[in-house]
C-alpha cells in the first residue's frame, strides 16, 4: 500500500479538496486497494470539523462528495506511516519539515511540485478570499494529483 497525506493549515479547505480529488481519481484507475489517502491540518482551530461548506459545494459539482471527512491535526507518527506527506503551500511546507523525524525529511513535499506547467509554489489558501478561489484550488489540485499518481506509478507500483 501506498500511504498519501494531503496537508494545509486548517484542514477544512484545501487538503480535504485534495483528498477527495485524489480519491476519486484513484478509484477511477481502479487502484483503490493500492493507494490509500487522509488529509490532516498544522494547526488546530478546526480539529472535528467537516470540510467548509463552500469546499464541499466547489467539489460537489465536479462530483466529489468531500462531507463526510473530519479535520484533525497532523502527528509525529505520520511521518512513519505516510510515504507521501504532501503541503499545500509554503509556509505548510516549512511547518512540516520543523516538525519532521530525523531522515524522513524526503517524504516531506509541495503538492505543486507534482503540477504541469505551473509555476505557482502554493495553492492559495481561499478561507479569507471566498470568490471563485475555490474552484482555482480545485484546478490546481486536479492538475497536481495527475502527476502524483504518475509519480506513484514510476516509484512504487
Ligand atoms: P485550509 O484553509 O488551510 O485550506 O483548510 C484555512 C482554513 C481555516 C483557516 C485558515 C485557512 N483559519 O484561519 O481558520
């Protein structure tokens, strides 16, 4: 099995996204038994909380249901477990390799670096920016989880 944690600040907007974005395009590959994904967030405010309701609605329409996810904090021991830890941005990206074991600091990435033809670092955090940032987290996200599973495929399967 291959383990994939999608991670931004809050884990109600963007990682949740990626989760369920990730999830469906695995189950469509029909690879459902060998990869398996979680999102988790680096700070606590929203731990318990399901995804933001204008996440879910900007998935929903794309035809993944993200409702029944649950925002917890990422763990120590996530970074035993998980292959892939993947940030949404920057300052995520930072956060995690502070916090990262000693010597597991390759399983640590930005989620972008698996994006074609995107110079962009980060996926802009949409919380305070509402608008159409939703669907422009959507499009980063679908565009990086192709060249992740391609990734996947050459490394591990
Ligand atoms: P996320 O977005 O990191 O994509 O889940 C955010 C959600 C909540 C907050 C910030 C970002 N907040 O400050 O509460």
């Amino acid at each position: 099995m291959v383990n994939v944690l999608f991670i931004c600040l809050g884990n109600i907007c963007r990682s949740p996204t990626a989760e369920g974005v990730f999830r469906q395009l695995v189950d469509a590959e029909a690879l459902g038994d060998t990869v398996s994904m979680d999102s988790a967030g680096t700070a606590a405010f929203h731990i318990g909380e399901p995804p933001d309701p204008r996440s879910q609605a900007a998935a929903l329409k794309r035809g993944v249901d993200i409702s029944r996810q649950q925002a917890r904090r990422v763990r120590v021991d996530d970074f035993e477990k998980f292959d892939y830890l993947l940030a949404m941005d920057n300052d995520n990206h930072r956060t995690l390799l502070s916090i990262c074991p000693s010597g597991l600091e390759h399983k640590v990435h930005l989620m972008l670096n698996f994006a074609d033809g995107m110079q962009e670092q980060s996926v802009p955090d949409p919380y305070y920016v509402g608008g159409d940032g939703f669907e422009v987290v959507l499009d980063m996200i679908e565009n990086a989880s192709k060249g992740l599973l391609e990734d996947i495929r050459t490394r591990h399967l």
